[in-house]
C-alpha cells in the first residue's frame, strides 16, 4: 500500500449574512446488481429493451406469485462487502417496506432493514498525492428495484414499464462522515471505481446502474466534532435528502444549492423541515419533493415469502479467494513495479480497462516510457476522439512494438509520434510500416557527419555565433534533423555537432 496521511475531513465553510457554517453529508448510494437476471425472478436485466418486456409474473405481483432468490446477486453483494474491507453478515433477512407508487405492482418493496447482508466497512477516497479520506460504511443491504413512470409522453396519461422492477440493487450506506461537495463526489467515485473493479456494478450512471441519495445538513464549526464524540445528532442541523442523483457534477452543484437554502433559512429564524428532495439541473436548485418519511411511516416487516439468509463461511472465502487487485493495491503495485509518480499510476488505476491495458504494455519494457505513451499519446489522442480505452484502435501489442522500436534506437521519438498516428489511423505492424515506408533512424555516423558538415558549411555566419553562445547548437541539431527528414539519430547529431563546433 501507498503510504497515505489520513487527515481529518477539512470541512466546507460556508459564510452566511450572519455566521459561518459547516456541512455534514452522508450518501445512500444504489448500485445496480452486475447480473443477467433479477433478484427474485428469472427475467432479463437488459438495459434498452422495449418496454416491459423483461417482465416475470412474480415482478408484475400476478396474485399466487412468490419471490425465488438468486444466488448470482447474494454472492455478488458478498464480493462487495469483502471489497469495502466489511463485515459479511452470515445471517441476514428480508423484509417488506410498504409504500405506494404506480411502478411498484406489488405495493410493497422487499429489501433489508434489520438484517442486512454486509455490516460496516470504509472506503479509502483518495483527496490529493499522499492524501486521503477514510469513509466509513454503515451497512450494505439487498433490495429490488422499482419500475419507470415515463410522464413526457402523452399530456395526459402517464407509462409505467416494469422492466427494472425487480432488478437487484445494492445500497451502500455510509455514515455522515463527508464534509464538502468535493469529497461526495469523490467519494462516490471511488465507490464507483471499487465495484467496477470487482465486477458487481458497471458503474454506469447514465442509465441509472449507480445513483446517489443524498443527505444534507448544516451545523456551526465544532458542532460534528462533538457528535463524533458522543454520537449526539442534535448538535447537527436537520438533514435533507436529495434524491437520485446521478451524476457527480450534480452532486457537487445540488449540495452547495442546499447547503445555502439550508443556511438562509436558519438565519431569518426559521427551521428546515426534514425533507426529500430532487435537483433541477436546468434551475441549478432542489425542489421539495414529499417530507421526510421515518422507517415506521413505512411499516416494516419480515418478509412472509422468504426465509432467512443464512450462508456459510466457506462460501464466504471462497469468493473472498477470488477477489480481483483492487485499486488501492493495484496503485500501489504499478509505483513500486514500474517506478511511477503516484499521480500516473493514479491515471492508469481509474479505470479496470486502463489499467489492464497499460500492463500490458509495460510488461518487459521500460514502465515510466510506457505510462507516458498510454497517458501523453493514447489518451489524449483517444479524448480527442470521444473514444474510450475499450474503442482503442491501437492495440497493447501494437504500442508496445512502438516502444520497443525506440528502444532499440531503430526510430527516434519525432518518428515514433508520426508511426503512432499511421498505426492509429490505419492499423498495421509498426515494425513492418517502419521498413515498408523507410521510416527506420539513421545510425550510420559517417552519413550524419555528411549532413552536418555541409550545415555547418552552408551557414558560417551561425557558426560564429554558435561558437560565441553554444545555447545556438540547437539550431544546428535542427537543420540536421531537418535535412535528414527527422531520421537521424538525435543523440548521434548532438554530439557530431558540439564536437564540429569545439
């Protein structure tokens, strides 16, 4: 591991007209079982397809219909707990939470309250080199996801498809440890990072596979230290939630909204109501969206159609034996193996794909030039694009073979940008485009020194300048190299240069 300083959260400070305030924030955050079919039901999850079509008689609450559970989703909510570094619960149950809304067929949502599969647990959010956050998870639980209300399709009627009803999600609750918009969404995206790593969640917030709820609330400096040390909530102000949040820009842009409209409402003598809430992005503002509900307005209780969860140890450490490198430790690993600055090795840990592919690159090379070709010349020529890591057109094996060209002197680093951009372009073996297009560096030194003379010759004026301030050198190195067509070797050239020049 990193050798990491675990400061204490520095808290967003918020100058109010009258006071200063600081903010306490704490998440629900929903991910998307990672998993062909539902958590009680054989139906497909398949994301775009027409709507309820991926409907079983038990997610449409057909009457006789009852709840089987999918051993795929246990596990995967296992391998997550194990990942957060938490206690996995070998005993947990579901339970029905009563609500109504026209998505949910059944009435009721089965999830866990007082049982859940996955106790407490943290995650390490990474605030700058040498840095970091210790967030600690409360819980993680099971429970099945509600339909779609689709209200923009008709000016009268609402849809419902039930094609995510039923769909296994994982909440991740986390204590109210955050204490600024920045560490949330940091957070939430080392949270992302961590489930793509372990394959339980793809992470993909545009389709809703990872959406945060977020709580909200404002207290005077000093007030959080105290209810760290006594766990006295009254000291903190009263929370909001802000539902449904999937996007970490928002995140951020939705806290600041409501830690001010938290702020201006203390401050004119008046008191936050404990609410849910909903971001309008194109306002920039939350909206009340209902109060607040405790967990009795939605009267639990154990689940009548399925019994207790109980797994063993065994089971437990096999899927713990499988665990992939998470990020944290796969960080770590390419600092110490390929002598990366933490702020690369950082880049090529975002994402599971990069990182694979960067070691597949760097295996048997030189790892500081490998990263600065994934980073500097893929990257950015990818970013240009709009294309991903997974859209590369550039194989691991092609850039390797660029890298292993320069190494052994065959073209120079000028050449190896224009090779990039042909293999980029075209496709190809960058060996066999080298010989085929006379791309290889010249190494002969008796045909360097030819060039060089007939420079030097062609230009006396540069010459006693050059011998006056020997900074002018380069220009020298630069008609070469010009005149060469960039295939003479630099190093070769700067040195015939200096010496020519005395």
């Amino acid at each position: 591991m990193l050798d990491l300083t675990f400061e204490p959260p520095k808290p967003k400070v918020i100058s109010g007209a009258k006071a200063e305030w600081e903010l306490v924030i704490g998440l629900e955050v929903h991910a998307q079982v990672a998993s062909n079919s539902k958590l009680f039901s054989g139906a497909s999850t398949g994301f775009g397809a027409e709507p309820n079509s991926h409907v079983a008689f038990v997610d449409a609450a057909m009457p006789g219909m009852l709840p089987v559970i999918n051993e795929f989703c246990v596990a995967q909510a296992v391998r997550t707990g194990l990942g957060l570094k938490a206690e996995i619960n070998l005993f947990s149950a579901f339970d029905r939470k009563n609500y109504f809304y026209p998505d949910l067929p059944q009435g009721y949502q089965i999830s866990q309250l007082y049982h859940p599969i996955v106790g407490e647990g943290e995650v390490i959010v990474d605030m700058g080199p040498g840095v970091a956050r210790r967030v600690r998870i409360e819980r993680t639980h099971l429970e099945q996801d509600a339909g779609k209300s689709i209200h923009d399709m008709d000016p009268n009627m609402s849809f419902v498809d039930l094609n995510r009803t039923g769909v296994a999600l994982m909440e991740i609750v986390s204590r109210p440890d955050l204490r600024g918009p920045e560490e949330a969404a940091a957070y939430v995206g080392k949270l992302r990072q961590i489930l793509r790593y372990l394959g339980t969640c793809d992470g993909n917030m545009q389709n809703g596979n990872l959406r945060a709820d977020v709580n909200v609330s404002i207290c005077r400096p000093g007030a959080y230290e105290t209810f760290r040390e006594t766990g006295d909530h009254s000291v903190l102000g009263t929370r909001c939630e802000i539902k449904n949040m999937n996007s970490m820009r928002f995140i951020q842009a939705a806290i600041e909204y409501e830690a001010r409209r938290q702020i201006a409402i203390v401050e004119d003598g008046g008191t936050v109501d404990q609410e849910t809430r909903l971001y309008d992005p194109d306002k920039g503002e939350t909206r009340s969206m209902r109060s607040k509900e405790e967990a009795h307005d939605y009267r639990y209780f154990p689940c009548p159609d399925l019994l207790p969860l109980e797994i063993e140890q065994a089971w437990v450490d096999e899927i713990a034996a499988s665990l992939p490198e998470l990020p944290d430790e796969k960080k770590a690993r390419f600092v110490t193996e390929f002598g990366l600055t933490e702020y690369d090795a950082s880049v090529l840990t975002a994402e599971v794909e990069s990182a694979a592919y960067f070691e597949a690159v760097a295996q048997g090379r030189d790892g500081k030039a490998a990263a600065n070709w994934v980073i500097n010349e893929l990257f950015g020529r990818l970013k240009k694009d709009d294309r991903d890591i997974t859209d590369s057109p550039v194989s691991p094996a092609q850039l390797g073979g660029i890298l292993d060209l320069i190494a052994a002197g065959d073209i120079s680093g000028k050449i190896a940008k224009d090779l990039f951009e042909i293999v980029y372009t075209e496709g190809g073996d960058p060996a066999e485009i080298v010989a085929e297009r006379g791309m290889k560096q010249v190494t002969d030194l008796g045909a360097i020194e030819k060039a060089v003379d007939e420079i030097i010759a062609a230009n006396p004026a540069q010459v006693e300048k050059a011998k006056a301030n020997p900074k002018l050198a380069g220009w020298f190195v630069g008609q070469v190299l010009k005149a060469t067509g960039g295939k003479a070797n630099p190093q070769a050239v700067n040195e015939i240069v200096a010496r020519k020049l005395g």
